[in-house]
C-alpha cells in the first residue's frame, strides 16, 4: 500500500475521532443546557446514549432533549458503522493474498 493510501485512512480515522469528540461534548454541553444536569452528569449521560448502552440512572425530561437523544444515537451509530467499515476496507486493501504459481 502506497502512502498517499495511508494517509488518506489516517485522515479519515482522524475526522471519524473528531467527530465523535464533537458528538460527545457537544451532547454533552446540550444535555447541560436543556437538560440542566451538570456537566459530568451530561457528559456521562451523551456517552452512555452513544454507546446505546441506556444504563437509565438518568433519562432526559424534556421533549426536545429526548428529540436530541435519539438523534445522537442514531448519528453515533452511523459514525461507528461507518468507522468499523473504513478498518476492515483498510485492513483488507493493505493485505491482500499473494497468489502462488501452481504448476501442473
């Protein structure tokens, strides 16, 4: 694999990480706001409805935060499918078999 190649997988893995950054905190910074929870509490809450993982300890009480909540998980899911995608086409595009002469 070349190392324009390589670059362009980094650059992608590095958006895929900010944009996860970017859904966390702000999540987070919204659930502070609307949600009036603070600001460990909101970010735990924005990390545990990405993940999906719905522990329940804290739930949103507003129509609009539960609006966001189910947009942010929908988004964080199509990051994370998107992310697992991009690994397994780097992976198999840098290892491709070798094929071996059979001679009869």
């Amino acid at each position: 694999m070349n190392k324009d190649k390589i670059k362009n997988y980094s650059n992608k893995f590095l958006y895929l990480i900010l944009a996860v950054l970017t859904i966390l905190f702000g999540g987070a910074t919204f659930y502070y706001y609307v949600e009036k929870l603070s600001y460990i509490d909101a970010l735990y809450f924005s990390a545990a409805t990405m993940t999906t993982v719905g522990y329940g300890d804290i739930t949103p009480k507003t129509g609009l935060g539960r609006i966001f909540a189910m947009v942010q998980v929908t988004i964080s899911i199509i990051i994370f499918l998107y992310s697992v995608y991009t690994l397994i086409y780097f992976i198999k595009s840098r290892n491709k078999p070798k094929l071996k002469k059979v001679y009869s």
